[in-house]
C-alpha cells in the first residue's frame, strides 16, 4: 500500500485497506512516500501481488510524490500485478482516476475502480476501504 497524504485522511484509508486485509490473512505494508525511500517501495512493489495506490486530490491531480513514484515504476514496467487506487478530496476527487487510468496502463489488473472519500473519512468510507482490501484478496492467487 503506496501513499502520500496531506491532512491524514488518505493515510486513514491506507490503514483501513491494510487492516482489511489483515482480517483476510494477507500481509500487507502500508508505505508513506514521505517516509520511506523510493527505491525501497519500488523493491517492495517488484515483489508485491497487489500494489494499492493512495492519494488526496490536489489541485485537481495526485500529490507529487504520488506522481513521481508512478512515473518510476513505469520505468521498471512490473507486470501481473493486481492493482487499486484509493483517495480523499475536497472538491474533485480525480486523483483516484489519475492513478487508475497509471495502473491499467503499466497493465496491472484494476480490480475495482477505486475508493474515493470526500474529507475525513468516517466509518462507511472506513468500511469502503476494508471492502476494497476483501476484494483485493479474493482476486490474488493462491
């Protein structure tokens, strides 16, 4: 689980898809991209099954660092990965699409269009995201 996060909502969300996931038996890693290096999340998403990308809407785009570490990871061209994206936003809410529309095209199989939370999320977008990590287990391989 690769995000970034400007007032702790999108974190929020990492760790509920990160929980859910848990409740499913699959280990997974939340990896805030202002506190780990790239090329660490990079090795992390070379061997990962899933790659779940996470962020706020700013400006009517993904945060930066979001974009940044997509653009990298395009580079290395990993493949038969499944993949999700999730965010809040305040007003728009494209950077859920924005990173959807980076997955499909380094061919990552997009399981769910994405969770998108408007502010702070409370327990049912809490919940959304716990359901995006139930689907996301079902759709690895065993």
């Amino acid at each position: 689980i690769v995000y970034d996060t400007m007032w702790h909502s999108t974190e929020k969300m990492a760790g509920a898809i990160a929980s859910g996931l848990a409740a499913q038996g699959i280990k997974a890693r939340p990896m805030h991209l202002r506190k780990w290096h790239r090329s660490d999340i990079m090795t992390e998403v070379l061997d990962a099954k899933a790659v779940i990308v996470g962020s706020p809407t700013l400006n009517n785009q993904v945060l930066p660092t979001v974009a940044d570490m997509l653009t990298y990871a395009k580079g290395l061209k990993p493949t038969g990965r499944i993949g999700a994206a999730f965010g809040s936003y305040g007003w728009s809410g494209e950077a859920v699409k924005l990173i959807t529309a980076e997955l499909e095209a380094m061919k990552f199989d997009v399981v769910d269009p994405g969770v998108r939370v408007q502010y702070v999320p409370v327990e049912a977008g809490l919940d959304q995201c716990r359901a995006l990590a139930k689907k996301i287990a079902q759709a690895l391989p065993d």
